[in-house]
C-alpha cells in the first residue's frame, strides 16, 4: 500500500493546472474595451442629435439612451464578474494606429492591442445586436 507521502507526490503531478489566462477571459476583457468605446460612441451621438436639426430628435436620443442604458447594465455585470474572477482592467491608451489595453488576470499582466479598423467594426457589430434585441 502507498504511504500518503506517494500519494501526494502522484496528485501534484496529475493535477491538471488551470491556465494562466483563458480564451473566455481576454474575449470578455476585450469586449468590455469595446463596450467603453461603445459607451463613447453613445454618448457623442446623443449630444450631436441634440444639437441637429433633423425632425425627431427626441426619439432617436431616447432610442440611443435606451441602448446606452443596456450597454451599461452589461458593462455593471463584467465588472462584477471581473472582480469575482480576479482581472483588473487597469490602463487604455489610444493612440494612432490603435488602441492597447493592459489589464491583470489572476497576478498576471496581459496587454493587447486592437486595430482602429477592427474597433469600429466590432463597435458596429455591437451596436448592431443592441438594436436588433
């Protein structure tokens, strides 16, 4: 029979360990990125509508201000998750070409980087999922 001592050498060896970061997470801190920008987005065409001369300008705010409003619930959720899952968004900077976000997982520090082109079709993509639920 094997001494606990074995037994314990033979489970840490078979312990499977969990990655240092998952494809679920940087897509989830990729996409709060995106809801920020979203967010952006919003709120720039809310105050453009407001100063426009086009012939309903309150439905279409309080179309983009419904949208805004789901935008952030969904945005309250991942950070709530974030915190429950230890990642820390933790700096965005655009520049030029891009924009590159630096965040934490679990004690380790990630970066990415996201293409202006990119940003604006997914931005689109987003938006577009919004307004069709």
């Amino acid at each position: 029979m094997a001494s606990n001592e074995e037994l314990a050498r033979v489970r840490v060896r078979t312990a499977s360990h969990p990655p240092i970061q998952t494809e679920e997470e940087l897509e989830r801190v990729k996409h709060y990125v995106l809801l920020g920008i979203v967010m952006r987005i919003l709120d720039h065409d809310i105050r453009v509508i407001g100063t426009s001369t086009i012939k309903l300008p309150r439905f279409y705010e309080s179309m983009l201000r419904g949208i805004q409003d789901r935008v952030l619930l969904d945005l309250a959720a991942i950070k709530r998750n974030f915190r429950e899952t230890g990642i820390k968004v933790y700096e965005e900077k655009r520049e030029t070409d891009g924009l590159h976000a630096a965040y934490v997982c679990r004690g380790y520090h990630h970066r990415f980087f996201m293409l202006w082109g990119f940003v604006k079709a997914e931005s689109e993509r987003v938006m577009k999922q919004y307004l069709s639920s």
